[in-house]
C-alpha cells in the first residue's frame, strides 16, 4: 500500500462511519502523518460501542487523546 499521497488527517466523515469501526483509521493515520481526526463511532442497534480500549491502547502507545 502506498500512503504517500495521504493529505488529510481528518477523513471523509460519510466514509468513516460507513466504516462501522472508525476507530480502526486512527493507528494507520496516527502511524502515517503523526496525528489523526476521526469522529465517534455512531449508535449501534445492537448497543453501545464503547472506545475506552481504543484511547487507553493509543495512550500506552504515547499518544496524546483528546475527545471533543
């Protein structure tokens, strides 16, 4: 894979939540441009999607998150 013409770090926000796991982005961006913007997962109508794994597995990475 070539990333090399990556520009943002803020991806397409429709294509993310598509994703139903927009978390999965952040490492690759992180790990790419040194930073990512991604929004929260949207509800589930299976419940809720909880991202505290996510942001304490970044955190022990040495990433700084801050949730808006």
């Amino acid at each position: 894979m070539d990333a090399s013409n990556i520009t943002s770090v803020e991806p397409c926000r429709e294509a993310v939540r598509k994703l139903r796991a927009s978390f999965f982005v952040i490492g690759a961006l992180v790990g790419c441009k040194g930073e990512a913007i991604v929004p929260l997962p949207d509800g589930w109508n299976i419940g809720a999607r909880p991202i505290d794994l996510h942001v304490r597995g970044l955190e022990a990475c040495g990433a700084q998150v801050e949730i808006r």
